[in-house]
C-alpha cells in the first residue's frame, strides 16, 4: 500500500464512499483561494497532501524544495510508489515529475498543496535571480523548478462534472417505479445534459450482443500496438487475442465484479467497466491492434494526475527505447487548470505527452462532459501539438452531443452518446428489475430491464471518453489500409468523414 491506501480502504468500506475524502482532496475556490498579487484563478480540484516538482528524487530543484517545505514546517518526502528514472542524466531524468507526499512535522501546521505552492513562488519571485556570496550558509537560496498541484482527474462519462468537483450517481440506489414518465421536457438533476446518464437515455444500459465478433487477420506482424490508460480489463470473448494488462497504481480491481465502494449493498460502481468498453471500441473499430491496458483508474473514475504522468513516463521510455514501440495512446482523463492560459507552462503532464507525440505515437484525448468551453486537459494541448487530437462527441445522428465540452481547443467531434461496446459478462450489481410477473399458466415470468445486470457482455455508454478511442482506432485502421502513410495522413482522412 502507498500513502493514504488504509484511510481510503477504511472510507470505501464504510458505505457512503466519497472519493475526495478518500484521496484528501480540494475543491479551489477562486474567491477563497491565496492568491499572489492580481493572479487570475478559476476552480479546480487537487490533492491537498500531494505536490508535483520537476526532477528526479535526488535532483538540486526537488532537494531544495524539500529543504523549503521543512523551514514551514512541512515534511515533504517522495512518494515510493513513484517510478524511478533508469539514470540521473539523460533525456528521462529532464523530464521526470517526482511526486512529493506532504505530512506535518509539528502540531498546528496546516497542510495544504496550494498554499505551499503559493508560498514557494513567492518565495523564487523574491530571491535574487543568482545565489547570493554568504560563505556562513545564513541565506536561504533555492534552486528555482516548475512546482504544481497534483489535480485530480477524472475519466470523461457523461454525468459526472469536474468543474465544482462533484459526481452525480445513477443506478444502485436509485429508484424507478409505477407512475414515472420519461420522455418530453422531463429533465434529470438541473440540467438536460444530465438524462445522459441514466440508463436508457445514455447512461451505462445493458443491451443483447446484436453482432458477431470484429474479424481479425491472423499473423499478422504489423499490429498497431496501443496503450489505454484506465480501470483495465475484464474478461470478454472479444478482447481474448492480443491483449495486454499492465499492473499501475490501482488497488482494487474494478473489472472483476464490478463493485468496489459498496460491497455490502452491491450496487456496480459508476465507472467500472470504463476500460473494458474502451478497448472493445478499439477492437471494433481496429480489430488487429495489439491493446496494453495500463490499470490506472479506480472504480469512481478519479485518478490522482502524478499516477497518470507515471504511467506516460514509462510508456514514453519504453517507446523511446525499444522495449515496447507504440502507435496510439487513448486518453480518456482530464482535468481544468487553476490558472487560465497557464498550463502549458507549468502542467508537467504535458511533458511525457509531447516526448510520445514526438516520436511518432499518435494520442487521441476526450474533452471532458461538463457542457463548457472552458479547456480540459490534456485534450488542450492538442492545437499546439501535432500527433494529438482532442475529441468531442456526437449524438447517433451527428448532432454534436449537449454534453459535450466545446471551443476552438476542440479539433474533431466524434459519435460518443450511445455508443455500443463490451462490459465484462461478470457484472451483476445488486439493483432488481422495478417490477416482476409472476409464471402463470398462459404466460412465462416477466419483468423489467434489470439496469445493472451485464451478463450479456454489451452495453450502450456516453461520453467523450467513448468518442476518443474510436477516433483513434479508426484512424489507425486507415493506417493499416494505406501503409506508408504517415499519422498526419490518417488523422486528416478521418475528420474529413467526421459530420459535421
């Protein structure tokens, strides 16, 4: 277990699971928050017992900001499930993000990642630009270095909202019955966007298997190979040939069963299933790829943003290196940045992000469900780097979907609500059918959909997690089906067939 592991076993276990008490974080609050001078802030959600610095463990920058976090009282102390860089020199150690574990080192300290940060910037914005002569040590100098909040991101389904933090839940505890009426100008929790995801109108809904397996070519030696980075991988007869699990930092296995946060009462949690339905969007839409499942996301569909640029740090090296060459990489995870038009400066996402793109490896990253144009990313790095695509989604027939975030950041919009993929057949929640007929003698039992019962394997899903994958894939497929041509080719054959 890593830091924080037991109290968030303790809180999942005890009903009510909240996965910000779980991970300890924040909600930003631009009026409330600190703020330097007349620094412009927008709302974000990050740990509060968590910071990023740029470096290796070991480096001068990580060494002094350690330094600067104990003189305040804060003990600031590299996270061991954090992976190490092979060598301190070289191309990977310019690039790596050492994540830092916050505790305090005497009672009465407050530990709070924004407000560390806020300090240490003042703190380089004051010191001379050079360490100062001072023979005795009594000046304190430090090594300037990018610091930055570990934020939380989410996977992009329809109904959950980052922009204040929250998710919404359909399913398990939710109740339908007799005299309810769906249909017309019924909306669900405020906004229309949200009948997205209730089930049947968008939201996770089992369906019967109404196709035959996508037809694979076999031997086949040049399989585009490509990395998911998500909840893994169940079981499915169609997602049985080269596939690939790769163990991260996620504790539960939230494509067993499919209930984690609640095993008492046993209702599916929100996002299980999330990475098996991607990957059967990738087997369909690309059905000789090679997929590598990197287990990264928990079952509520929050993942901490060190963990994810862990997971880009190996995969970018081992691309580099030769040990496992990519072609694409799907990417359906986001999160807003506290500072407008900041985050390309100081994200430390970005970094394994571009090294990938750079080598060839074409990433493909969903722009979040919130209804906003605000950016999302890492999809909002897409205009300013090539080899990534930010994709939004579409309604069945073309329309662009309400939920779907919006802007010029947004470069393809891809068919994302009620899309059909693979759950694992081992999903069987708790929820009963709303009503039931008893056998008769004219008549065999009867009832109503049981919405949490997926033993058919197949379900129809929404969001701009779904449309990314399948951009992705169908890209990749035309790349199969025009060898010599390059990602660019791929990417502009694909949106010219997008609707619009």
């Amino acid at each position: 277990m890593g830091p924080g592991d037991d109290e968030r076993s303790r809180i999942r276990h005890q009903g009510g699971y909240d996965p910000f008490g779980a991970r300890r974080a924040r909600v930003l609050d631009p009026g409330r928050a600190t703020r330097r001078g007349d620094q412009s802030l927008e709302s974000t959600v990050y740990l509060s017992d968590r910071i990023l610095v740029e470096g290796t463990p070991s480096s001068r920058g990580v060494l002094d900001f350690q330094r600067f976090a104990e003189d305040l009282g804060i003990s600031a102390q590299p996270d061991p499930r954090n992976e190490r860089p092979p060598t301190e020199d070289g191309a990977d150690a310019r690039m790596w993000v050492t994540p830092l574990v916050l505790t305090p080192l005497r009672e009465a300290v407050v530990v709070d990642a924004w407000r560390l940060l806020q300090a240490y910037r003042d703190q380089i914005a004051r010191q001379p630009a050079e360490s100062p002569e001072d023979p005795a040590g009594k000046v304190a100098w430090y090594q300037p270095v990018i610091v930055a909040l570990d934020h939380l991101m989410a996977a992009t389904i329809s109904g959950q909202t980052m922009t204040y933090g929250g998710t919404m839940t359909y399913g398990g505890t939710m109740t339908y019955g007799g005299t309810m009426t769906y249909g017309g100008t019924m909306t669900y929790g405020g906004g229309a966007r949200l009948q997205y995801a209730v089930p049947g109108l968008g939201g996770r809904t089992p369906v019967a298997e109404p196709l035959f397996a996508p037809a694979r070519t076999r031997d086949r030696s040049d399989r585009p190979i490509v990395a998911i980075l998500d909840t893994g991988l169940g079981v499915h007869p169609w997602l049985t040939d080269d596939v690939e699990v790769v163990d991260g930092e996620v504790g539960d296995e939230p494509e067993d069963t499919g209930v984690i946060h609640d095993p008492f009462q046993g209702p599916l949690d929100d996002f299980s299933g999330h990475g098996t339905f991607i990957a059967g969007l990738i087997r369909q839409t690309c059905p000789d790829a090679h997929i590598v499942m990197v287990k990264t996301m928990d079952a509520d569909g929050f993942v901490n943003e060190s963990t994810m640029i862990n997971a880009l740090l190996r995969l970018a090296r081992e691309h580099r290196e030769g040990d496992r060459r990519l072609d694409g990489v799907s990417m359906s995870f986001g999160y807003y940045h506290e500072e407008p038009g900041d985050a390309d400066t100081d994200a430390l996402l970005l970094r394994p992000i571009r090294d990938l793109a750079e080598n060839g490896v074409l990433l493909v990253a969903s722009v979040g469900n919130d209804a906003t144009s605000r950016p999302m990313y890492p999809a909002a790095f897409a205009p300013g780097l090539n080899n990534l695509v930010s994709v939004g989604a579409r309604n069945p027939n073309g329309t662009v979907a309400l939920f779907s975030n919006c802007g010029p950041w947004v470069e393809v919009y891809w068919t994302g609500a009620q899309v059909l993929s693979t759950l694992p057949p081992s999903f069987n929640g708790s929820a009963e059918p709303t009503a039931r007929v008893a056998e008769s003698s004219d008549s065999p039992e009867r009832e109503t959909l049981d919405i949490d019962d997926f033993t058919s394997g197949f379900a129809l899903w929404s969001g701009t997690s779904f449309a990314a994958p399948a951009f992705l894939g169908r890209c990749l497929q035309w790349n199969l089906d025009h060898p010599g041509e390059d990602r660019a080719a791929a990417v502009k054959h694909v949106i010219s067939k997008s609707r619009r």
